[in-house]
C-alpha cells in the first residue's frame, strides 16, 4: 500500500461529495490512499490541461483546454469532451506498469452521472469505479468561460 | 558570469522527464511506501518541480566544464564563453586585445578668421553618416599667435582662395576600423560652427580595432603558451605581438633562408648564421602620413628639387605618395623622377646597430635614409640658387608604423640574444589594384558596391606572410560573399600588383588568374617578406543589371 500527499479536499466515500483543492490548514500533512487516491489521481489528471505540464507532454486531457476556448457551449458539448477526456484517464491508466497499482487503486470505468450547465458554470457529477468494485463520486465544481 | 543558464525554458522535455524517472526512482527506493508514479501530487508537486531545476543544474554543470576546457572552447570558439576563456589565457599570460578607436587630425575651414570656440562634446560625422568622432578636447580657434596660451588654443592660418583653418585631434565614438578614413574624408561638425565651410581629415586616421573576437583570441594562444623571447619563430612572434597589439603578421627569415643575405657579406659569401631579419606587417594598409617639408633646389633648368630624408624621418618609408605646394587644395602630384635610397648606421645611444652593408640591404628598416627629387612645374626658379633655395611642400609619405620601435624593442640588449643581431623590416609591399565588372539582378536591388569595396580590401591585407600568391577565385568569393546568388562577377579579373623591390625598381605583376610573387632572393623578396596591399581606391567596381538571367 502506498501513500500520496492529500491535496483534494472533500474526498468522501459517499455524500455531498464536492471538492476543493489545496493543503488544508485542518487538515494539513494528510495522505491519503485506496479509493481516494484513485480519486485523487483521475481529479488531477481530468483537470490538468494536457501540454501544460513541461516534462509531461502527454499528462493529462483536453477537457479543461475545450472550456478555456469556448468549445463547451451545451449538454452534447459537455458529454462528448467528458466521454473523451475519460478514455485518456483511462488509457493513462492502462499504460501504467503492470503491478504498479494495486486493484483498489486502479480505475476501470468512469461514468458522468449527471453535470449542471449554465452560463460561467458548470458542475459535474463523476463516478469512479475500481478494479477491486469500489466506488467514489465525487462533485467537480468547474467555474469558467462556459457557453461564452 | 554569463555560464550560468537560469532560463528553464530553453531545457530539452525529454531530458527533464528523463530525470523525473530518476528521482521518481530513487524516491521509491528510498521510500517505498510513497507513490511516486504519475499523476500523483508527489509526483506532480514534488519530483517533477525538483527534475526540472537538476536538469537545470546538470546544464549549467556542463556549460562550466565546457568553458573550462581549452580543447572544448578551441574545437566551438564561436559559443564558448567569452569570460571563461579569457580566464583560462590569462594563465598563459594571453590577454584579449581591447577595442581602440581610430584618431586623427581635423581641418576646419572658415569663411573668416574669427575667433572659433568648441566644446569637448563637439562632434564630427561623416558625409555618408557611418562615422563620427568627438574631439579629444575643448579647443579655441584663436587669430593670433599671442593668443596661444595651451595646447587647446589652435592658431587659424590663412588658406588659398581667402579662407581660413585650423585643426583639431578627434576620436572615434565607435572602436574599431570603421573609423580608419582616409585623407580628405569630409565631415559635418555638430554643432555647426561659425563661418564654417568645411572640414576634412588632415591625414589618415590611425587604424582603430574592433575587440578581438574569441575565435582571434584563441588563434593566438600558441603564442601565448610559447616563451616570450627571442628564440625560435613561435617565441619571437610571441613576444613582438604581445608587446606590439597592432602587429598583424611577422616573417622571420633567418640562418639557411635563400632571403637572408645579410649573414653571406664575407670573402667566401657563404652563410655564416647569426642574423635575422624581421619582416613586419603592423597595419592593413601602408599608414599615408602628410606633413609639410623643406625641399631643395638642385637644378634650376629643369625645375628639380630634392627632398632629402633622415632615417629618423618616416623610418622605413616606401615611397612619397605626393608633392603638393604647401597649402595646395590640387589633387595629383608633382612629377617625382628620382627616389635614391642610402643606409645611416650611425649609433644610436643605447641602442645595437645590425650589420647592414648596403643602402637596399637597408631599405625598409629604420636606417633607410631617401633623397627624392621631383620637378615642380609651378614655381618660378629664374632668382633661386641651386643647392640653397628652399621651398616648404605639403608631401604625403606612405610607411609601416612602429617600425623603429620595433627595432628598438628586438635590439635591446637585454632582450636580443646575445649571438644574433636582428633586424627589422616594413614588409615588402605589392600595390595591387583591381577592376571588377559585377552583374546583378535588378529584383533582387543593387548591390552595396561600397560593402564589396571594404570586404574585398579586407580580404586581400588579410593575406599573410608565406601565401604565394593572390587568386582571383578568392575575390569572387569575396564578392559572392555580398552578392550571393543575386549576380556574378565578370571574367576575367582585372589584377595588377606593383612590387617595389629593395634597390629601387619596381616589378609590375599582371594576371587574369593569379598574382604570384616573383622571387628575388637576393634581394630578400619572396613570399615569405612581401605582402600584398590593396587600398579602397585601387577597387574599380562596375556594377551592371543582367538583362536576362538564365535559369
């Protein structure tokens, strides 16, 4: 079992599950591990602009980029990029060495359950599943140039 | 210190990724209890931010030990660093040559003979806009003699057609050999100066250098590493150059050279060793110095004067370039008919004399003496005597500078070896002149013909002692340097030298293909003591439109 610093604040099993990022002063020097770090993990690859990162060209999706440039203007809009920045998360994890991340740890399926548009917001629903069956949703709070 | 690399933009992503494995690897060896893969804020916050800046160290590491090495900075002088390098010379006692402006004499001429002050800040540029110089001092154009009262005060004389002058030093604003302009360059003071009407170079300007590049800097650390003494050719040259910055090439020819024939003055004529002959190049071009000399009258139907040099004056002169009336506006010269060349070994306290026997064994060293005769046409010579009348002449004398200076320097007795006695000599000259017709293609616009001018100048004084010969293919390059595919030089070249030997003839060399150095070897010519000279205004460039380019 390994052990990553807690930075994604918020993270329950189940619940108003909404999180924020940053090393909370309540709960400062945490880590976090299994389900959560999976969780933890998906949330920043999802959110990472891929190309952003130097060193790392390929970290990361483009869903964050398609907001930041207007592409997300409507429900289809935010399905489609969803559905393709969850088979990158996913395809990072499959090019993981084999071993190298223990089943609770391992995210099999990503699902949108539901997501809120509205013009400067956009909240989304996502379920993460496991390849030990476990299963976390968390709320992405999304705040920018939506449908501008 | 310029090594150091701080920009994190310039590192290459593989090789920081490279080192994020390493680090990412090396944690989880040492922790493995950590997850350091990707996408964990470990590794994203942490290993990734820390790869970033070893990879900037590992850089800068290398930057360091590659300025440190001689070989690295000798095999890349263009990218090595500039400080390191003169860091790792100055062990050898090599120092970088600092950039030196050009300066010389300006006339200023005015419409009245007024009183003329000018600030230190007053400048000086040329017509064309390239060059400009600032005086070297606040300077007073004063009317009277009376009103000399410091070396600013400039006495304003009277000059034909009514006017008036007088003449100020200047320096360049920038180093380097743009601010080499000829006599009678003419220039625009700034500010404008009361009844000015014009000012022009009074002489040549001093040549100024621009600072040496890396690339010169470490062609010369042979010599740098060498002993700096008079001993085998690396060292000589070593030491003259580092004591003479100017100087820019040095043959020595000495024991077992077909051109040393100072050792064989003996009853069998045979080598004997023990003398050396310093043949020196301290300037692009021949230094043309003006300055006004007594000339005497030696026939007064002919209408001949003489002007006789010392060796002290111009040592090592190669000819008088003109003779004008003193103050004349002409251009041309009179008519010189005759150019005697003598020796003057006298002693100079403190100073050894070599063994010279015979006036052209001594001409172009420091103990030439000249007497030049020359028919002015201009001055009546019905009430003159023969032999006594003087008239004053404003002359033009061509020479290579710090020649007695470097006599001087190789002959000091602490510093010559004992068993050798050396002496030093302005190289050999071979005045070239060249026509060139260039064809140019009228989209591309017309070539700069004044930048193929100074390139074409350049290369040609670049050309050192022991070249053999001046090619025309190098010229073309030359101008193909300027021109690219945009045109091409017409063949055949016109190239003319005019190879003054020692003795007084003059060999004239022609050819479409090649100039190449005749050899006289006793004489001491060869292509081992002559050099070639080309100035800008033996640079005939006719430039024309192509009609029709074939493709």
């Amino acid at each position: 079992m390994t052990r990553d610093i807690s930075i994604v604040q918020g993270l329950r099993p189940a619940g108003d599950t909404r999180v924020s990022f940053g090393f909370s002063a309540d709960v400062g020097g945490q880590v976090v591990t299994g389900p959560q770090k999976a969780a933890q993990r998906f949330i920043l690859l999802f959110m990472t602009e891929v190309g952003s990162v130097f060193g790392q060209p390929t970290f990361g999706t483009e869903f964050m980029s398609a907001l930041h440039t207007g592409q997300i203007r409507t429900d289809v809009d935010v399905e489609l990029y969803f559905m393709s920045a969850a088979a990158d998360v996913l395809a990072f994890y499959r090019g993981l060495p084999d071993g190298s991340v223990p089943p609770d740890e391992m995210i099999t399926a990503i699902n949108l359950v539901e997501f809120a548009l509205s013009p400067g917001y956009l909240l989304l629903r996502v379920s993460l599943t496991t390849a030990a069956g476990a299963s976390r949703e968390v709320l992405l709070p999304v705040t920018d140039t939506v449908g501008v | 210190m310029t090594t150091q690399n701080i920009d994190l933009a310039t590192l290459d992503e593989a090789a920081v990724q490279a080192q994020s494995e390493i680090l990412a690897q090396l944690l989880r060896e040492a922790r493995p209890t950590l997850d350091v893969s990707p996408g964990t804020v470990i590794r994203q916050l942490v290993v990734n931010s820390s790869a970033l800046f070893t990879e900037l160290n590992e850089n800068n590491l290398a930057r360091l030990r590659s300025a440190n090495s001689l070989l690295t900075a000798t095999e890349t002088p263009d990218t090595a660093d500039a400080s390191v390098v003169d860091q790792i010379l100055s062990n050898h006692l090599v120092t970088r040559r600092a950039a030196k402006s050009s300066a010389g004499r300006v006339v200023i001429v005015l419409s009245q003979a007024i009183t003329t002050p000018m600030s230190s800040s007053q400048k000086f540029t040329s017509l064309d806009g390239t060059v400009s110089f600032t005086v070297t001092d606040s300077f007073i154009g004063v009317t009277s003699v009376e009103s000399v009262s410091s070396t600013g005060d400039r006495l304003i004389t009277s000059r034909p057609g009514g006017l008036f002058g007088f003449v100020v030093d200047v320096v360049a604003d920038v180093p380097g050999a743009a601010g080499d302009v000829r006599r009678g360059t003419r220039f625009v003071p700034a500010p404008r100066l009361a009844a000015f009407v014009d000012a022009y170079a009074e002489s040549d300007f001093t040549q100024g250098v621009g600072q040496e590049s890396t690339p010169e800097l470490l062609a010369r650390m042979e010599l740098g590493i060498a002993a700096k003494a008079v001993s085998d050719r690396v060292s000589t040259v070593s030491l003259l150059q580092q004591n003479f910055p100017a100087l820019q090439d040095v043959s020595l020819i000495g024991f077992g050279d077909s051109e040393m024939f100072r050792d064989r003055t003996n009853l069998f004529g045979e080598s004997t060793g023990g003398k050396v002959d310093v043949y020196v190049r301290t300037r692009g071009t021949p230094l043309v110095t003006h300055a006004v000399k007594s000339a005497v009258l030696v026939s007064k139907s002919l209408k001949l004067w003489r002007l006789n040099f010392t060796r002290d004056e111009f040592p090592g002169m190669y000819r008088v370039e003109s003779v004008l009336p003193k103050d004349s506006l002409a251009v041309g010269s009179f008519e010189v008919v005759s150019d005697t060349r003598s020796l003057d070994t006298s002693a100079i306290p403190g100073e050894f004399i070599p063994r010279i026997v015979s006036a052209a064994g001594g001409n172009y060293t420091r103990y030439q003496t000249a007497a030049v005769t020359f028919r002015d046409t201009l001055t009546d010579t019905t009430e003159l005597f023969e032999g006594l009348s003087r008239q004053d002449y404003d002359i033009a004398v061509s020479t290579m500078p710090d020649l007695a200076e470097l006599q001087t320097f190789v002959a000091s007795r602490d510093r010559r070896a004992p068993g050798t006695d050396y002496a030093v000599r302005a190289a050999i000259p071979c005045f070239v002149s060249c026509g060139l017709v260039v064809y140019y293609r009228r989209e591309y616009g017309v070539p700069d013909v004044e930048v193929i001018r100074d390139r074409v100048t350049d290369t040609v004084n670049a050309i050192k002692f022991s070249e053999p010969r001046l090619s025309v293919s190098l010229i073309v390059n030359t101008v193909h340097s300027v021109i690219g595919q945009n045109g091409y030089v017409d063949l055949p070249v016109d190239l003319r030298g005019a190879l003054l030997l020692p003795g007084g003839s003059t060999v004239a060399v022609a050819d479409t293909d090649a100039l190449v150095i005749p050899e006289y070897p006793e004489l001491g010519v060869s292509r081992r003591t002559v050099a070639f000279f080309l100035s800008r205004e033996q640079v005939s460039i006719d430039l024309r439109p192509v009609t029709q380019w074939q493709t």
